[in-house]
C-alpha cells in the first residue's frame, strides 16, 4: 500500500523531469548540460572566453592581481581581481560587479563587460541579442573615485593662480604607441586627475581637453592666451625609437623663459621624489615644440617616462601610478608657485 502511494506520488515529478528531457533533445541539448539561459538579465563570462570570441590575447601584468588582454593593434585591457574598474589602454571604467578570479588564472566578469568591449571594437555582431541600448554602455571613471576625495576638499594653496592643463594628444592623434598603451591616453588620465587636485586648491583650471578629442596646437595655445593662464603644462609621455631600456622623466622649457627652466625643474624634481623614476632633468627645447614658443606665459612640457620601456609602460597604465603622478605634478606647481611671484612670461 505505502509502495502504490509512494509511485502515486512520483508520477507527476517523473512526467515533468521527462518533459525537460524532451525540451533539451528538442532544443539540442546535451544530456547532463545546463540549458541556454533566455533571460535577458546581464550575464557572466570567462576572460578565457572573452579573449577567444574576440580573438584578442592574453598580456603580462604588473601585478600579481591583474589580467590584461590585448589585440593585434595593440590596445590593451586591464582587469583586478575582485574590482569593479578596468583599464582600457590606461583609461578607467567601472562596470556593475567585481571580477572573480576563477581556477586556472582565469576571471569570471559580467556579460555587460564582453558586450561593451565588442561593440567598442567593432565587434557588434557578437552582442547577444545585438542589444542597442544604454544597459552596456560604460562610463569612464573621469576622475576616478579616489579622486573624489580631492573635490570635497578646498585650499589656498594655488589660490589666485590660473592654469592650462594640456593633455597631449588625443582623437586621431594617439601619440606614442608602446607595449600596448597610447600615450593620449595616459595624459587624459593624469591631466584630469591633476585638474581636481589644482581645482581643490583654489586655482582656476583650462583643460585643452576632457575627453578623447584632439584640438590643434594653435588652439590649445590660444585657448592659454587668450584666458591670461599664469601657468601652461602640456602633458606627455616619452618613446626612445633605437632602445626599449630608456626610462625616466623630463620636462622640456623655452630657453628664452627662465622662469619656465624653474617650472620645469620642480616639476621633475616633484615627479622623482614623489615616484621614484629616473631622473632626466629639465632641458631646453631644441625642437621649437610649438606648445612652448606660441604660449605667453610660463610653460613646461613633462614627459612622464617612456612607453617604449616594458616596465614603465606597465606602470604608467596603472591607476595608481597615474594617481601618483598627478599628485607629484600638483606638489610640484605648489612648490614652484610658493617660490615664484606671479607673472607673465612675454615672448
């Protein structure tokens, strides 16, 4: 009797796990598989999987933490372990949840992260769905959060100064292009962070530009002088064309200025102490760097190391050395304006 209640009771279950049964041959799937999900919830994936679909691969980090993957163009993406930024050559993007370091060094990260990446590389037809709307599209961190902190903050430090801020480069015009990370993008990303430092401290800030655009040489020199900036910092980052061991910063001055040779000078004393790189000093522009001959007021160009150098360009790429750069390039206009009376260099 207990037997005959017991099959009773099963019947049902049975009948439904033999109707997912057919629904898997019908749809073809393997026995023992998960099915296809058919939500339209984002998603996750394997970096693994990522690389392969995009036919990208796998780069070396710097540290211990991160995964990077690369193309045959050379643009380069950073993920962390347990993060929720990544770097696409140099530049911060959030996404919704932290990547989780899986077996095999691998990473498990949101669908929306993959989506993203392949419509920004051209690759729309691996989108599932072809999804056109807002849910994959990123933001950049511009600043980033840990920058955040520095807009609450208020000063006098840099009070009554105005400054130019020109980020090198930009849009068409990459820059020098190494080990998988372009220089406009670097200068975006530690001008912008200097931007909220200066800001924070009481100056009045120019941005050449904020995004990746690219204004020509005549209108970032026009955009300092016609705004009566006080101080014009064009910001780079170096490429050595014959070597790959060169490294270090410098900062290039008109010799016509000496308080532009001063500028210079604290800066890269600012960016040595402050980061440890070498030291390659401040010298006088032989090229006639058009930045630095057509701006009526004092002007330095910073060259914040080289590209063409595998290990610095690695570190260039992080966020925290970005971070570290900007704040020595901050310490550094302090420290030069503490000294200086404010003045404008005419030419």
């Amino acid at each position: 009797m207990r037997a005959s209640f017991l099959l009773i009771a099963l019947f049902p279950l049975l009948a439904m796990g033999c109707a997912d049964l057919d629904w898997n041959r019908h749809n073809g799937v393997e026995p023992g598989t998960v099915p296809p999900q058919t939500d339209s919830e984002p998603r996750t994936i394997l970096l693994s999987e990522m690389v392969k679909k995009l036919d990208w691969q796998k780069a070396e980090t710097w540290a211990v933490r991160d995964h990077a993957i690369q193309n045959s163009n050379g643009d380069r993406i950073t993920f962390t372990e347990e993060s929720d930024v990544m770097t696409i050559n140099g530049m911060p993007w959030q996404f919704e949840r932290d990547a989780v370091p899986k077996p095999g060094n691998d990473l498990m990260l949101p669908e929306s992260v993959f989506e993203f990446i392949a419509k920004r590389y051209g690759r729309s037809d691996l989108v599932r769905g072809k999804k056109t709307g807002s849910k994959y599209d990123l933001d950049p961190l511009t600043p980033p959060a840990e920058t955040k902190k520095a807009e609450k903050a208020t000063g006098t430090a840099l009070k009554g100064w105005t400054i130019c801020i020109d980020a090198g480069h930009g849009g068409k015009d990459p820059g020098g292009q190494a080990n998988g990370v372009s220089e406009k993008d670097i200068c975006l990303a530690v001008s912008l962070r200097l931007q909220k430092l200066c800001e924070a401290a009481g100056a009045k800030v120019y941005m050449t530009r904020t995004d990746d655009s690219y204004p020509d040489l005549d209108a970032r020199c026009d955009l300092a002088n016609s705004n009566k900036c006080d101080l014009f910092i064009s910001v780079h980052c170096n490429i050595a064309p014959n070597s790959d061991d060169v490294t270090g910063c410098e900062a290039f001055y008109n010799e016509e200025s000496e308080s532009s040779r001063r500028l210079s000078i604290a800066l890269v004393n600012s960016i040595v102490n402050g980061t440890g790189v070498a030291d390659r000093g401040a010298r006088k522009d032989t090229r006639g760097l058009r930045v630095l001959t057509k701006t009526s007021m004092t002007a330095s160009l910073v060259e914040l190391g080289f590209l063409s150098n595998k290990g610095e360009a690695l570190k260039l790429e992080k966020k925290e050395t970005q971070e570290k750069m900007a704040k020595a390039l901050f310490d550094g206009l302090v420290n030069y304006t503490s000294r200086e009376r404010k003045s404008v260099v005419s030419r």
